[in-house]
C-alpha cells in the first residue's frame, strides 16, 4: 500500500508510467553485475598498475588490438560477400549453402581451435605425414603457425562470422529489389549496385553484427589463452589467478567494456544522421540472376570456403576422434549433460527473449532517455568475459541471501543458507546479463519494422494492446523473434567459464565436458561432446536461416 | 504467499537433516576425482556432491559466500592455491591422526589447514637424438647459452610454471632468479603456447631438444590409446633434475575442509578416504601421480622411472612467492 | 530504321507463363509514349523488357539503332542508356536529394555535372530541397528527384513506370502536362506505363492499349478513343454501351435506336448482325426530341450529369448532357443521337 502510493507520486513525478517504472526496475536488475564490475573503478589498486603498465599492459593492447582488427575485418570479408552472393545470384548448392554458411556457428570458438591444433600443429598428422613423405626436418620448412596471433584471427573469424553474414543477408533480403534496378538504369553494374547502393543500406546492419563479434572477440579467453597470445583476457586471469588480485581484474574488464562503451555510442551517433527508413514498400519477387561458368564457380568458391573452414573441416577431425572414443562417451551420463545443455539453452533462450521485449517495447514506446540508456547499458554484458560476469553476479547474490539468513536467524532464530546462489537461476541470470544483448538487439531492429501508425490504425478499430501485440506485431516479427531465441540458445550451448563456477553441484553441460578433457589434453575424448554441441546447435542454426528467409516481403 | 514460504522452509530443512553428505569444490577435473569419490559413497553411504572448475574462482566464491557456503572441501590441483585458500581464512584445522600418520609433514599444512593428496613433478624431457644426458643437470642449469633456441616451456600463466619460479625464488633469491629468467626466455625455441603435452610432442618432433613438464603427462602419453600420442612420447626421455642438489621440483595436489563446513565430519572422513592405501594406489595407477604415502608401490611406468630425490621446500612457500614469480615473469618477458 | 525505339514480335515467358506475346512497335526520337492497360496487361513487363531486367523468348528490342535484345543477346541494363522512374520512385534513402540526383553521373565532381544538376533542379523546382533526405520529401516531391535522377544521365530512352500512381489524383493531369513539356524541353524519347486514360491522353504522342500481353492498338489518343480496332479498346477506351444492330449499307446500321450513319465506309456486309459502340456523347439530350428514355442513373460531374437512361424499347444508353438540365430520377427525357464515329463490331466480338 505505501509503495503503491509511493510509485505513483514518484511517476507522476518524473511523469513515468508505473509499467515503465516497473521495466526500468526489470532493466537495472541485469544492470547490476556489469556496474559491479565497473565500480572496481572506484577502489584503488595497490601496486599492481604500475607493474602491468611498465612491463605487459601494451603487449594486452596491441595484441587485443591487432585481435579486433584482424577478426573484425575477416568477418566482414567472409560475412558480407557471400550474404550478398547467395541473396542475389543463382549458382550451384547455392540454396543450401544460403543456411549452411551459418553453421560454423555452432561451433564454439576454443572447440575449433583445439581441433585445428591437433591436425595442423607440427606435431600433428599433417605435418608429420609430410615430414615422413619428404624427409624434412621440422626445421626445413616453412608451415603457417596455428599457435599464434594470426591462428588466434583466423578461429575467431571462422566461427563469428555467421554473425555479420546473418545480419547482412537480413538486410539485403529486405531492401528492395527496386533500388538495387534503380541503380542499374543510372549505368551502375553489379558490383558498382553493391557498393554504392546495397552496401550502404546493410550498414546499420553490417555494424551490428560487427560490434556483436567484436565483443565476443573481446571476451573470448579459450582460444587466445590456448594459443599463447597476450590479449586483455589473457591479462584479466593473469592478473587475478597469478597475482590473486581479482580487483585489478575487474578494473581492466572495466577498462575494455569503457572503450566499447564508446566504440558503440560512436557508432551510433554516427548513423542517427542518417535514417534508412526504406523508401519503397513495394517489393518486386526476388529473381535471382543465375551464374554461368567461372563466375558461377568463383561464386560457390567464395561462399563455400569459410563453411569449408570454418565447420566442415573441424566437424570432420572431430568425427575421426570421436570414431574411437565414441562407444565409452555414449553412457547415461552423456545424455544427462545434453539434457542439461539443452533445458539451459532452451530456458535461458526464451527468458531472454521474454526480457527483450518487454525493454524493446519499454524502449519504443517511451522517449525517456533512462530507457534507452539502460537497455544500451545491458548490452555490454557481452563483452564481458564470461568469469567477471560470474563473479559480479555472485556477489550481489551471495550478499542478499547471507543478508536474509542474517535477518531469520536474529528474529525467528532459523537461517535460509543460501538461498539463491548456487542454484540454476544465479547460473541462468548470468546467461542473460551475457546474452540480453544479442536478443535485445534483434528485438529491436525488429520492434524497428513496425511503424507506430500501425498500432494507431489498430487501435481505432477498437483493438486492446494485448491483441495488437498478437494479432499485428507477433506475425510481423516471428521471424525476428525466432531469430532471437535461436541465437541465445546456441550461444548458451556454447558458454563455458560462467557455467564453470556458477553450476550448483554435480550438474554438468556438454560445454564443461568439452573443456575439461581438452584441457587435460585428451582431444581425442573431448570429440564426443563437442560434437555433441555442434550438432545440437545445428538444427536451431538451419531455423534461424529458414526464418530469414520468409521474412523477405512478397516471399513464396 | 504463506504457503510457499513454508514450503521454502521445509525444503531447507530437509537439507539441513539430510546430513549424510558432503559437498566439494573440486579444481581437479571430473575425471580425475569422480571415479574415487564414487567408491568413497559406495563404501561409507555418504554422498558426494561435486563442482569442479577453477581454484581461483573457487577461492573467490568461497569469499563471497562467507559463512553459508554449502562448500565443505576445496580440492586443488596445485600448493599455492591452499596456501592462497589459508591465507583468507577460508579452511579450518583438522586433527586427525590418519592424516598426520600417512602424510609427511612437508606434504601438509603447520597448522593442519590442508593436506597434499598425491604429488608430481615438474620434470626436464629431452630428446636423446640431440641431448647426451649428461648435458642436463638442474633448473638453474636452463639458462646456460648453451640450450639457445633449444628449450620448449607453455605460458607462465600456468600454475605449474609458477610454482616453479616461486620454489627457485625461495631457494635462491629473487635477484638471482630474475636474471635466470630472464636467460632462460632468450633459451626458449618458441613463444610459450599449448599444453605440457603439446610440449612433449613439440620435442619429438624436433621443435625444441628439451622441456619442462609435469612427469605425469608424460605418463599419460606413454599410456595412451591414441597411437600418435604414444610414438610421440617414445621419442622422448625423462631426466629428474638436480639429484645432486635440492632434488627435483615437486607439487602436491590437496585439499582443505572449508571454516564453515556443515558437513564437518564427512568432509574428514572423505579425506582420510582419499589417504587411505586403495585411494593412494589408484593416484598412482590411473592418474600416474606419485602417492603422499610414501609405502605406495608404483606400478606403472611411474614404477620403471623408480625413484627419484625430491625437493623438500616448504610448500607454503609456493604460495608466498607466487605472486612474485608472476610479476618476475611479466618483467623478463615469459608469455 | 530512325526510330529511337524498335520492338519487333516481342514475346516473354517467366516459368512457363506467357507474359507478353508478339508485340511491335516503333517509336521516333522526342516521342512520348504510353502503354495502357488494367493491371496484369503486361505493359510493366514490357517495360522491363525495354530496360533489360527481363530477357526476351522472342523478338527484338532495338534502342537508338542498337540492338538491345533478341533471344541468346542480352545487353546489360547498365549498358542500355536507358533511365527508369519507378512506381514509388525509389530513391536511396541514405543519399541526400543532390546525391540522388548526380548518381547516375560518371564523374560527380566535373563542372559538366554541377550544371546538368543545377539545370535539373531548376526544371523541376528542387532549389528548397537539395540537401534534404527522401524520407523529409512529401511524395510529389520524391517524384521530381526521382525524375530528375533518371534523367541527369540524359538517357536515350526514359521509362516511366505509373510515375504518377503515388500522387494525389487532381495533381495528375497537371503534372502529366507540366512533365510532357519538360520532356518535350530535354529532348527526351519517353515511355509511360499507366491504367489511367487521362494521363495517358495528357502526357502521351502515341498511346498502345494491352490486355492480355498483346499490344491491341497503337495509335493516337483521338483514334483510340473514335476508332478503336477492337472492342477490347473500345471498352478500355472512353466510356460507352453496345447496342445491336443490322447493316444496311456500308455506311448505315439499322439499329432499336434508329438507324445510324457513319462518315466513312465499314467493312461489313448488308444485312449481317453487327454491334454498335455508342458513347455519352453520341446521345444528345433534346427537350423536343419524340424519343425518350427513362433517367435511371445519374453522375454529376460538375459542367455536365453523366445520365444512365433506358429506352422504350429497354435499351441502356448513356448520355453527357450539360448540367443545368437537371432531371429526377425515372422522369422520361427526349434523346437523339448524332454520330461522327460510326464503330461497329462483329456480333460474337463483344
């Protein structure tokens, strides 16, 4: 009753709608872990700065640096160009490799990066197989490092790219075919079409799938901790494990997430000159123009290549491991930890699609800058390594149950324990505070469709908001939304350090498995599971795909 | 409302009397534990509930939980951390005379806060096509010109390297274990990257003559049944260094019952299951570690590398220089 | 061959359905063309043909003396000099009015361009707009930039495609005269697809009406409307009934209405069964006429009332009659007819 009475004055006071208070209260919640992380700004470190600055800090920059140079522009290279090629041209397997494209999505990034070390490293079959043909030494040829910074782009890009190429083949799909023939009439070619014209127009679109592998590039630890490379991460556990000071790993968690934070402010002060609202609604059926010969060739070459690489390839090692160890993996555990990893995904996936909505339409229909402050806030948890976000998460639970047992224990002499950490939902909060970002994002873009007129026509016919929601914006955004809940679920089937701390007790995934035993350098036993996420997240991947596709107006 | 608070309470009380249990943070993998903690529930009733994952961030859990942690063993793979784990405060003593019976007293804490398990050590391979054995002598002996671009090491963020570093710091002194370190890096053939086993194969097949990894991996290897892993690690030999002096490096794996364990008693007992003779012997037959029980006969090829001089530092001094070994690596440039 | 544009036996077929069938046409340099038709006709279709977005099955296309088209041929659209305006213009959202405008420009930066811009944007009255975006552009607005970015390359041909369906309907006839004259200016050979007659009449030299992707007749507006070759335009075409008739001679029809002579001769035998288009105009409203029809319609159309009338004989006519006589409903009113255009069809045509 006082806080109903409350809330209300404190609306009318800032002219809120209690609703929105209510999502403003939704969206600080997940915004507590990232603010605990940055507010280790606030304590100052003892003498562990002047160390990291004298002796590594540069190294973790320039490294970080050359990382998110290096992945940001292959994943363009190998998102962009062969989105393109498949929306507008007709070339052979080109409709199944429209999905397929995708799957190296569903590979986790240290995952590929293991199996590529055990086939190509010096130590692997490859080379060993062509020292034994040609009786070189190891000192007498020259073979690409995968254990290196350059390995390091390469894994990263050829498993995020899927991003950039969702996004991008997204955004050709919807722009009128009319501009793309518009353009063709003033003397454009091709090629002149894509980049004056359809480029441009997928940029907003480009940009987010960019800034969404920048950021997993950012907070990968796996693969560059494998490979030996000094990222940032790399730094952050150094500091923490090695030096066992988890502050200072905080504050340079905090120091990363500062300059995404304005990488992506940037980004979006510069697009908001600039509004791609479509000035076509008219959409002629897609014809695509079919390949003849080389071009036909060099197309299928183009767009075959990254899924080679990037899935095919891996998959195949990890099959031959598997063959040999698959019989002893397969017990009743196994189908445990899939279950596990399943229901996680599944569970986590809709929560977050749920949430997304509710801050998506907070977001729309409200012009209050605390909205799109938080959700934009929200969406840095992805950048955060998986561990910082563990423990930022733990500590404001930990902190409420030790805080609620206290208070039983003083006035009915009975204590609650832990209450909340230590179960699921701490471990699926996590998730979200990790992942709001990638459903908040498609949401969005989705929410962007709609026009407002459409809700106002609605309306007058008597609609209640409720059945404005089902009847007009769940059919228009049921690919968008699908799309949402698909890309959290594969990207919880594949989270590792966050699950590793958080779980409550004898609960494993297939990611914990994976890890474990590649860990303990048994890449011939970790085939099976990692194989088994692989193939689990292929399946919502190919409905991500189909989605896309009917999204298209005037699709048949 | 009522009603699902009572069902809350009832739920907790029911943990609460459900007693016959004990909880573990685990920083050794599943595999590696699981199979004994399994035979432990069989033979006594109790249950074993387990996470494994990170030392460091079980450490940091246990912090934050604070008292109510359901945690009532740390298990870890490695010295520092439980001395790490000591220093906040988060193991409580345990007397128990099967412990202090089985274990040396150099393998467990002064003050009974935690107790070493199994031990390893961190041992030098050399490939003997391009290493006469009597070339090698000890750690120290690493930054002689003379192994230039011939030594393979993984990254000093790895808890093994450290511990290493932080046993040289003890025994020799910081200054002079800088500049050994720092030779020790122009020595090595290759930036630091992969795996122990990665470092073996790596000597195999000839990018580096020697290394230094933990003797267990190569065990590992040797036994495995992957036949490329195998004829890798037949190329290879073992050399345990500084048997003239301090005796090789050695580190344990332990385990410490946490200050606010609920389950007090089966956390010890779970213990003293983990000394006993059966759980000793599988140490060393399944994981080719080498017993804390030094009665333990190994029978592996653990056993065909007989026996060898350790060095006996005081373990927790590992811990005291970690930290140090890492800021002394960062400064010599050790990935 | 002078003409700016040749088809010759023209045929397209997409996934096995026939689009367009056997067209010809000729069109010479400045003239103004336009296709009419329902929708579904096939005159866009045939439009893309011209612009090189489809490939032909049958035929040729020639674009000012060069062969664009012809099975196993295909120049590319880019290559063709053609400009196109498309039905909602179409304009490129992330691109000022001014870059839009210059697009189509080989080098954007020459003075050659500053001047065709500068000499577009007076033509069509973008001064106040030129750093604008589309989407701050009220819709006839986006027209003129779209217009004038098809033809700042000066294109050989420009195609426009409904370029007046988005627009208010009253501004349509005065833009379609203002866009004939700024065509007729640049010297430019046009083609127009539209449903609507009356832009067509306005705008266009030549009109070709479709239906069912033929082209059924090419003439002038005047032709089509008087002399329609068939009773599809003749029904397109204008408004108007059908009334049976008989021949008498060959410039004389026996009809329930009285008999009609035409100016000209027809083709038909005496005495064959034949039937007779009438138009409202063809019926004048006379107050002493002895025959008279029932009103059993009426439209207003401001100078004049569109009146629906039955005949004694239960005939439906419909007549133009100036508005200030102004009869109620069912009231009987004296009618005569007098016919210049005398176009009459076979029996089964209709």
């Amino acid at each position: 009753m006082i806080f109903k009475k409350f809330s209300e004055s404190f609306c009318s006071l800032l002219k809120f709608s209690r609703l929105n208070l209510a999502l403003i209260l939704l969206a600080l919640f997940f915004c507590i872990p990232i603010v605990i992380v940055c507010g280790s700004l606030f304590f100052p470190a003892k003498d562990i700065w002047p160390h990291l600055i004298d002796t590594v800090l540069t190294d973790y920059i320039f490294n970080s640096l050359v990382l998110l140079i290096g992945v940001g522009f292959f994943s363009l290279l190998l998102g962009v160009i062969p989105a393109w090629l498949v929306t507008m041209y007709q070339f052979p397997m080109s409709r199944y490799l429209e999905w397929a494209i995708l799957l190296p999505m569903s590979m986790p990034a240290y995952i590929i990066a293991y199996s590529y070390t055990g086939v190509f490293d010096a130590a692997g079959p490859v080379q060993t197989i062509m020292r034994e043909l040609t009786g070189w030494e190891y000192n007498d040829y020259w073979f690409p490092e995968v254990r290196s910074l350059g390995g390091a782009i390469t894994m990263l890009s050829l498993v995020l790219y899927p991003y950039v190429y969702l996004l991008a083949r997204a955004s050709f799909i919807e722009q009128s075919i009319c501009v793309l023939e518009v353009s063709r009439t003033l003397g454009c070619n091709a090629m002149d079409a894509f980049r004056r014209v359809a480029l441009p127009l997928a940029r907003p679109a480009i940009i987010v799938g960019l800034s969404l592998v920048l950021m997993e590039t950012l907070a990968d630890y796996g693969t560059v901790q494998y490979f030996g490379v000094s990222a940032f991460t790399t730094g952050i556990f150094r500091t923490w494990f090695g030096m066992d000071n988890s502050l200072v790993a905080a504050q340079l968690s905090a120091i990363l997430l500062l300059f995404v934070a304005v990488f992506l402010y940037l980004e979006r002060r510069s697009r908001k000159q600039l509004a791609f609202n479509h000035t076509s609604n008219r959409y002629s059926p897609l014809l695509k123009q079919k390949l003849k010969n080389s071009s036909a060739f060099f197309a299928f070459v183009i767009c075959f290549a990254p899924l080679l690489f990037g899935f095919v390839l891996p998959a195949s090692f990890l099959g031959q491991w598997a063959i040999s160890t698959y019989s002893e993996a397969l017990d009743i555990n196994f189908y445990i930890l899939l279950l596990n990893s399943l229901s996680l995904a599944f569970i986590t996936a809709l929560l977050a699609l749920v949430i997304a909505l509710f801050l998506g339409y907070s977001n729309r229909n409200s012009r209050l800058f605390i909205n799109r402050f938080l959700v934009r806030f929200i969406s840095l948890g992805y950048a955060i390594p998986g561990t910082v976000i563990a423990v930022g998460v733990l500590i404001p639970f930990a902190w409420f149950d030790n805080s609620l047992d206290e208070f039983l224990t003083l006035h009915f002499n009975f204590g609650s324990g832990l209450l909340i950490s230590g179960t699921l939902f701490i471990l699926i909060f996590a998730y979200l505070v990790r992942f709001l970002a990638v459903s908040i994002n498609t949401v969005e873009a989705a929410l962007g469709k709609i026009k407002l007129e459409m809700d106002e026509v609605a309306k007058t016919t008597g609609m209640s908001h409720v059945r404005i929601m089902r009847r007009i914006h769940v059919p228009i955004m049921r690919g968008s939304l699908l799309t949402a809940l698909l890309l959290v679920f594969v990207d919880v089937l594949k989270e590792l350090p966050a699950t590793l701390i958080l779980r409550p007790f004898n609960f494993n995934t297939l990611a914990v498995r994976t890890f474990e035993l590649a860990n303990e350098e048994r890449l011939a036993e970790a085939a099976v599971p990692a194989l088994a996420i692989v193939i689990a997240g292929i399946i919502p991947v190919i409905m991500i795909s189909n989605s896309i596709s009917r999204s298209r107006p005037g699709y048949e | 409302m009522k009603k699902t608070f009572t069902i809350i309470i009832f739920l907790i009380f029911q943990q609460l009397l459900n007693a016959a249990e004990v909880n573990i943070y685990s920083a050794r993998k599943e595999t590696l534990i699981k199979p004994l903690l399994d035979q432990f529930n069989r033979d006594t009733g109790i249950k074993v509930n387990l996470i494994t994952g990170k030392a460091d961030t079980f450490i940091k859990r246990l912090e934050i939980e604070g008292k109510n942690t359901p945690a009532d063993i740390l298990l870890t793979v490695d010295a520092a951390r439980l001395v790490r784990a000591k220093e906040k405060d988060l193991f409580q003593e345990v007397i128990s005379d099967a412990l202090n019976k089985v274990i040396p007293n150099y393998f467990r804490d002064i003050d009974n806060h935690w107790f070493g398990l199994s031990l390893r050590s961190r041992v030098i391979i050399f490939s003997p096509d391009k290493v006469n054995k009597r070339e090698l002598i000890d750690y120290l002996d690493l930054a002689n010109s003379k192994w230039r671009g011939r030594i393979c090491v993984r990254s000093s963020s790895n808890i093994y390297n450290q511990s290493l570093v932080a046993s040289m710091i003890a025994r020799h002194g910081i200054n002079k274990i800088e500049i050994w370190a720092s030779r020790l890096v122009e020595n090595f053939a290759r930036s630091p990257k992969g795996g122990d086993r990665d470092q073996i194969k790596a000597v195999a097949i000839g990018v580096c003559d020697i290394a230094l990894v933990n003797n267990y991996y190569l065990a590992g290897m040797l036994e495995s049944n992957q036949e490329y892993e195998m004829n890798a690690a037949k190329k290879v030999k073992l050399f345990w260094p500084d048997q003239n002096g301090h005796g090789a490096h050695v580190n344990i794996s332990g385990a410490g019952v946490t200050k606010y364990a609920k389950n007090k008693e089966e956390a010890i007992q779970l213990l003293e299951y983990l000394v006993t003779d059966k759980a000793q012997q599988w140490y060393s037959d399944i994981n080719y570690e080498y017993a804390v029980n030094p009665e333990i006969k190994n029978t592996t090829i653990l056993g065909e590398w007989g026996a060898f001089k350790s060095d006996d530092l005081n373990l927790s001094l590992l811990g005291r220089y970690n930290r140090d070994a890492v800021l002394l690596m960062d400064r010599v440039g050790w990935k | 061959m002078n003409n700016a544009i040749e088809i010759k036996e023209l045929s397209l077929s997409i996934e096995g359905r026939q689009i367009l069938e056997n067209i010809s046409f000729g069109l010479g340099e400045i003239g103004i063309a336009c296709l009419l038709g329902p929708s579904g006709c096939g005159k866009t279709s045939l439009l893309r043909c011209i612009a090189g977005f489809e490939e032909l099955n049958h035929g040729e296309v020639w674009i000012k003396g060069v062969i664009a088209s012809k099975p196993f041929h295909h120049l590319p659209v880019e290559q063709r000099n053609v400009g196109m305006v498309f039905q909602d213009y179409v304009l490129f959202p992330h691109m000022s009015v001014t870059e839009n405008i210059i697009f189509g420009l080989k080098d954007q930066r020459a003075a050659r361009t500053k001047e065709r811009l500068d000499e577009l944007i007076v033509l069509f009255a973008l001064e106040k707009h030129i750093s604008k975006y589309p989407h701050q552009l009220s819709g006839g607005q986006q027209q003129r930039v779209a217009l004038a970015r098809a033809m700042a390359p000066r294109p050989g041909v420009l195609l426009l495609d409904e370029p007046f369906a988005s627009l208010d309907i009253e501004l349509r006839e005065q833009l379609a005269r203002e866009l004939r004259s700024i065509l007729k200016q640049d010297g430019i050979t046009t083609i127009m697809v539209t449903h609507n007659q009356l832009e067509a009449f306005a705008m266009a030299d030549i009109i070709g009406v479709m239906g069912d992707g033929k082209l059924r007749q090419w003439d002038t507006a005047f032709n089509l409307y008087h002399e329609p070759k068939t009773s599809y335009v003749a029904n397109f075409i204008g408004e108007g009934v059908f009334i049976k008739g008989e021949v008498i001679n060959s410039i004389e029809v026996k009809t329930d209405i009285g008999n009609i002579k035409g100016h000209a001769p027809h083709s038909f035998e005496k005495g064959e069964k034949v039937r007779v288009l009438i138009r409202p105009d063809d019926i004048l409203h006379d107050d002493d006429s002895k025959v008279t029809a029932y009103v059993r319609g009426k439209a207003f159309r401001g100078a004049e009332f569109l009146y629906t009338l039955e005949t004694q004989n239960g005939l439906y006519l419909q007549s133009l009659v100036p508005s200030h006589h102004d009869h109620p409903m069912n009231e009987p009113i004296g009618i005569k007819t007098e016919i210049d255009h005398l176009v009459i069809f076979t029996d089964e045509d209709v």
